[in-house]
C-alpha cells in the first residue's frame, strides 16, 4: 500500500522540521553546523568499525540506504582504516579515529544498550553499548535528526525527502527501558529490528551473530515440560525435540506424571516434580538439549497448559505447603535445576511462566532474604485476568494480579511479562479502545520492576481493531515508558488516517471513555478463544452510540475520498464497528430505520477492507441470524401455565474450528438459526459444569444427558431433559464429550449472589447424517434453543 507523507515530513516542510527539532534539542551544542548534504551531494562518508559484525554490517548498510533515500546523495562506506583525510566522516561504531576525535573511551560510562548520537568537529559518531548497540544508534539518528519513521509492518518506510540538509550540533543518549522486547512476528523481519524489537539482550542472545539474517527471536515456546519428558508419542510436544530418546514415558515411568483427585496416575495434566527419578531423567534432557545447541542461552521449563493444581500425591502437596502457594512443586525443583546448571553451564538461564491463579501465578513464600537464583527468569502471563481493565481497577481479581506480579519483583532478578493489548475471541472483533489500558500496564509493568516484555497481540496479523496503533505505541514504550503517548497517537493517526485524523481521534477517545466506564468486568470470556457477543461484555456498543460512530465514520470517508491511502485505514477502523452494527443489527433497525436499511452493506464493506477474510465465522453468523428474522418462535405447549419471567433462554455458541459454518439458518429453528454442536458424538452428550468449583464432585454425575440411537429423531427438533442445575458464578452447559467448544455460560447470565440459584435445564436439539441415521451426506447436530426455568 503507498504510505501517504504526513505533514511534518513533507518536503516543502523538512528543513523547517531539522532547524527547529536541532534547536529544541536538550543537548544542543554551541558551534558551526553541519551540512549533510547540499543539493544532493554529500562529503561524508561513513565509517564501519574495525573487525565490524555482521550487525555492524547491517547498521552501516542501512544508513548509507536511507540517507541516499532522504538526500539523493551516495554516502560510499569504507573501512575504518581507510578514513584518514579532510572529508568528514560518520563514524559507526567504535574504532582507534573514534577514541582520537572523543578524547575518552565513548564506551565506559554507559550500561548495556544505550547507545550516543552526536557531532563534533563536523564529524557524527553513533555507537552504542552492546551487540545491537552501533545499529541503536544510527536508526535513533535516523529517526530524530532526520524523521524517518516506520509505523507498522503493513506499510514501508516514511522517509522525508530533502537535498539540502544542516544539522544544528547534536548530543543525545538513549537507552531502553525493557531489557527484552519481543512481539509476535508477522512480515518483514527488517520493520522489528530496525524498530529494536526480537533481538533479545546479549547476554541473552539463543543464537551467535554467525546466523545474523537479521536474526530475530520469537519468544512463544512455553508449557514446555512435556517437551522433554512426552507422556506418548501424539502429544503434540513431542515433536519439539527430535533428538529426544523417547515418547512414551507415561508407558514406562507412570510415576513421573500427576497423580488426579482420585489418587490415579495420568498423562493429561502435569509432572510429578516431587519424584526424584523425575527430575533426574528431566534434567538430563536439559542438559542434552544444552550440548546439542550450546547457543541457547535460555532454558523454557513451565507447566503444560492445563488448569488446576499440579499432583495430588502426598510428596507434591506437601511442597505447596512448604512454598505456601499451588506452584510448590515446580519451583522446588526449578531452584535444584539452577544450581545445576550454575555449576555446569554458567550464565545459562531458565524461563518459567508464572500464569494461572491456581498455578504458578502465585509466587512461593522464600525464607527472610532470600531470593529466587540469579540464572531464573520469571516470565509473569497474567492470562485469567480481565484484558478490558488495567491494574488501576478496583475490580479485587485485578488488584490480586498486580499484587502478585509486586511480589514477584521483591524476589527475583529476572522478572519478564507477557502483555495480552486485547480481549480474545469476540474483543477481536467487536471494538475495543485498549491504548490507555496498555499504555497503563507497561507502566505498572516498570514499576513492578519487570525488565522484558513479550506482547501476545492477538489480531494483529489481521490489522484488526487498533493493532497498528497498539503496536506503535507498546514499541516507543519498550523504549521509553515515559514518552509522550498522546504526541505518538497524534502522530500516528494524522500519518494513517490524513484528514480524517481528528475524527478518528474523537472516535478513539469515546472508545476509551466507554470501556473505562466499565465498572462490573465481565469473567471468563477475556482468555477464552471464540465469539461472544453479548450486552454485559460490551456495555458501552449501544444502539445510539453505534449509529453516531457510523455517521461519524461517514464523514471519515468523505474527507479521505481523494486519498486512497487514507481510505483503506478509516475502512479497516470501521470494520470492527461494522461487524457491531451486524451484532446488534434487529435493534439498531428499530430505533435507526432510516440508515441501517441493508445489512449486505455493512457486510460487504466488512470484506472489503481486508485483503484475506476477517472472521468469516462471526460474519456468516451475523447474516446468518438476520436472514432468520430475529423473532423468536413461542415455547412448547408444556410451558404453558408457567410464568414468562420466570423461562430464559438462551443459543449456545460454537468457538470450534471447523470446516463448516458455525451457526446455519434453519427455518424450522426457533430463531430462525441454530448453532452447530462442534465434533458431535455418539451418544450425544451434553452436561452441566462449574469450572472453578470443579463440581460436580467425586462419585456424583450432576445434569447430564446421553442420547443413544434410539432417543434420536433424525430431520427433526426434538426437547431434551438436561434436568435441575444450581447456578454458581462461573458455570456452563457444555455440549459433546470430545470438545466442550460449543457452549453456553451461564453464570455470568443468571447468578444473583444470594438467591435461590436453582434451574431445570432443557435443550432443544436435531439431527441429521449417517451416525444419527438421517439422510444428509455429513454429520450435523444443531442447537437452536436452550431453555432454563427457575424453581419457584
């Protein structure tokens, strides 16, 4: 797409921009200016640094490239021996004409990572601290003498255009304010790294400057441990490692894996990281793993991704009593793990998530100064939090989290977090003005003492939501989490957005009051894949608020209608707030007849916007719905005589990836749609669960339903009995013992804390296909209508 010149870097504007920006410079210097280039001819040349690494190499390809690009002027490299002369030079990196020139040596007063840009005596030196610290350097010269810019890896390069650049004398040094950064990698590898991201510090660097590319780390390999002890051959870890001796451990050491509530041994949950034979043979695989790839300087050991504690046996509940926290067990054993490896492999690290409550989230209680070893690193993925809050919430759940993440600071050296910019699932979708909340949790990120962050930024490959925006703002905040935040969002939208900037703006802000506004967070549904659009999750996508944006966005595109490249961000803007008129499409048609008079409009726009499909599920969904008229047909006979405001109902969702639609349109439905059951079984079940209280307990089934054959109607609807269900805050009906992916949570619905919280549960369902003896080629079962009733 051609990235349109904003103002401040238009030609006509860019001398204006250097004498001013050098001007206002806090470490301006008193002397004769430089001149850079004059009508598109330069003296300078620039200088690599003696024995340069291939980082170096980059850093001075780069900037000879990019100040080609802004002056029209060849700057020719040559080696550092060979700059004697009267030319003045820009010196990259550090080499013995440096040392002459600065008088000093440049590197000895700063830390790892900072990097210096200045002049003198007509010269320019950038070098910087550190393996990445030259390549610092001359992109933060490119980016604040000479304004280039390079938004989001959906765009190419800003680069001003000027002949004839001066330069006031210059002095600057800057650092990073996150040791580690590191966000999910889509694109040109070049936009991360000349944009300081995925280089992982020095120390820290998993593989040697030999395989420079440029080599950028993507820090997503986590729930590693059976990784390196694969209870059977199909887990899915047991192709991370082909060097691993065995898969089959569960077969051979049944031992080594969690013991369940019912005192039996199974491979589906953790390791046994009280068993002594358990982490002998574990940290035997680390450390082979460690001689097969002796570049890796970090070890990722943590829990596999199941909830829950991690062993019932004796030996394990007795470290959480030890560790006064469920994470007993792992952290046990991570402390004897890096004492080995302090002693066999110093300066190798180990990573661990700290994530779930009833997990590792908690940090263990250590004796008085006592602190975790130096070689750990605690990588804290608050993911049960709710992602539309930050840390300043009153919500207690949220200040537990933060809570949580100060008490691992006071213990540890080596403290790293995952940031979650948005909802999952259905906060993909729908609008969400997420900026201030991340802009607030890096901060408490660096209060809290955190010094790596990895963003999990759900939708960016998309450029879904305000991703390109998040994504801009959470790199300058890696960089400094002090920077003028509404400067860089005012930047941003006049650069995507043209002049239509200031109504976005406006949009942007009424988005942020709304979701700050939130007062009651919605539970359960910010971590969990898959859609769910309903009112308690998103209060503030109102009737009238979605038609004013509409208007609003109206207007956008009529003042970007000449500029094209200004229309294709307003339209990728609008899309979530589409996808919202179609959510909400029978209401807005009632209170707003006049404008929402054809969803296909909405619809289509929604497939424009985007060069490969955006949320085809949601979208068939929606059109689904709508094409089935959005009246609900009435309920049996047998309900007659029961008082309407005493029956719920409800259509399950269906967050499963499947082949087929998700929800279809079905006229004998009650709606007029019905949602498909997501891997459907035979027999057919479907069952009431808690989630937190793990009910129903040992030895009791609860509200259940299995459907043989012989209890199917094939082609037709037909009610079933769940039977009586007691509500509590996180509980729902799940449908199909081989996925649970389609299902309908009810707590959030129906639970009054302090009510009689008791319902009879019915489902309606139909069938068709050869296992349920129907005539359709595929198997398919449909739900179009739970109905609960409460006990009087």
């Amino acid at each position: 797409m051609k990235t349109p010149i904003p103002f401040f870097c238009r030609p006509s504007f860019f001398r204006l921009f250097i004498v001013i920006a050098a001007l206002l410079l806090p470490h301006a210097l008193h002397g004769a200016d430089i001149a850079l280039s004059t009508a598109g001819k330069t003296e300078f040349r620039i200088v690599k640094p003696k024995a340069a690494s291939p980082v170096d190499d980059y850093a001075v390809t780069k900037l000879s490239e990019y100040l080609k690009q802004i002056t029209g002027a060849e700057f020719p490299i040559v080696e550092a021996d060979k700059a004697s002369g009267g030319s003045p030079c820009l010196y990259v990196g550090i080499s013995a004409a440096v040392g002459e020139k600065l008088g000093t040596d440049p590197l000895k007063e700063l830390k790892n990572q900072e990097h210096i840009s200045r002049s003198k005596g007509g010269d320019i030196f950038l070098y910087g601290k550190g393996v990445h610290g030259n390549l610092s350097a001359v992109m933060e010269f490119l980016e604040t003498s000479l304004g280039w810019r390079w938004y989001s890896v959906f765009e190419k390069p800003v680069i001003p255009t000027a002949p004839a650049v001066s330069l006031k004398p210059f002095e600057r040094k800057r650092g990073f304010s996150f040791r580690s950064r590191e966000v999910g990698l889509i694109g040109d590898a070049n936009f991360f790294y000349q944009n300081g991201m995925n280089m992982a510090s020095e120390r820290w660097g998993s593989r040697s400057e030999a395989n420079f590319v440029p080599y950028l780390r993507n820090d997503k390999f986590v729930h590693s441990s059976f990784a390196y002890i694969p209870p059977t051959p199909d887990t899915v870890y047991s192709k991370s490692f082909p060097w691993m001796e065995r898969m089959d451990y569960f077969a051979t050491n049944p031992e080594f894996f969690s013991t369940n509530t019912s005192g039996k041994r199974v491979p589906n949950l953790q390791l046994c990281f009280s068993n002594p034979a358990l982490r002998q043979e574990l940290t035997r695989n680390i450390l082979k793993h460690l001689a097969i790839a002796p570049g890796n300087d970090i070890i990722t050991l943590d829990a596999a991704d199941t909830p829950d504690a991690f062993c019932y046996c004796p030996e394990c509940k007795a470290l959480e009593k030890k560790y006064q926290c469920p994470g007993g067990p792992i952290y046990d054993y991570l402390i004897e793990l890096c004492d080995d490896l302090h002693k066999q492999h110093p300066g190798k690290f180990v990573k661990t998530l700290a994530y779930r409550r009833s997990q590792t989230q908690k940090p263990p209680v250590l004796p008085a100064g006592v602190r975790l070893p130096e070689n750990l690193i605690i990588s804290f993925a608050p993911i049960e939090d709710c992602f539309f809050a930050d840390w300043h919430h009153p919500d207690a759940a949220v200040q537990e989290t933060y809570s949580d993440l100060q008490a691992w600071g006071r213990i540890t050296s080596h403290l790293w977090a995952w940031l979650y910019p948005n909802p999952w699932g259905s906060g993909e979708v729908l609008p969400v003005g997420n900026l201030r909340r991340n802009i607030n949790q890096m901060r408490l990120m660096h209060q809290a003492g955190v010094e790596g962050v990895f963003t999990d930024h759900r939708g960016a490959h998309d450029r879904s939501g305000l991703s390109e925006l998040q994504g801009y703002l959470i790199r300058k905040l890696m960089q400094n989490v002090n920077c003028d935040t509404n400067a860089l969002i005012r930047e941003f939208t006049d650069h995507q957005y043209g002049p239509a900037a200031e109504l976005a703006r406006l949009y942007l802000e009424e988005l942020e009051q709304g979701r700050e506004g939130m007062r009651e967070l919605p539970r359960a549904v910010t971590y969990t894949p898959g859609h769910r659009f309903e009112d308690h999750i998103f209060p503030y996508l109102t009737e009238e608020n979605i038609h004013r944006w509409q208007r609003r966005f109206d207007d956008m595109e009529a003042r970007v209608a000449a500029s094209p490249e200004s229309l294709i961000p307003v339209r990728l803007l609008r899309r979530e707030l589409d996808f919202a008129s179609l959510w909400k499409w029978f209401k807005l048609r009632q209170s707003h007849p006049d404008y929402f008079l054809d969803a296909t409009v909405f619809a289509n726009r929604i497939k424009a916007a985007s060069p490969r499909p955006f949320a085809p599920g949601a979208l068939a969904d929606f059109m689904a719905i709508i094409e089935g008229g959005g009246v609900e047909k009435p309920l049996p006979a047998e309900f007659d005589g029961i008082d309407r405001s005493r029956i719920q109902t409800f259509v399950p969702t269906n967050s499963g990836r499947q082949t087929g639609p998700l929800t279809v349109k079905d006229a004998e439905a009650a709606r007029g749609y019905a949602t498909t059951i997501h891997m459907p079984d035979l027999p057919l079940q479907i069952g009431f669960y808690q989630w937190e209280s793990r009910q129903p307990p040992k030895g009791k089934e609860g509200a259940r339903i299995r459907l043989e054959q012989k209890d199917i109607t094939p082609g037709k609807y037909r009610l079933y009995k769940l039977g009586d269900i007691t509500l509590t805050p996180d509980c729902w009906i799940w449908f199909s013992a081989k996925s649970w992916a389609t299902n309908q949570q009810l707590g959030e619905r129906l639970y009054e804390p302090g009510a009689v919280n008791q319902w009879e549960a019915l489902v309606s369902l139909k069938t068709d296909g050869p296992t349920y003896g129907g005539t359709a080629k595929e198997d398919l079962v449909l739900c179009d209508r739970l109905i609960l009733v409460k006990k009087p």
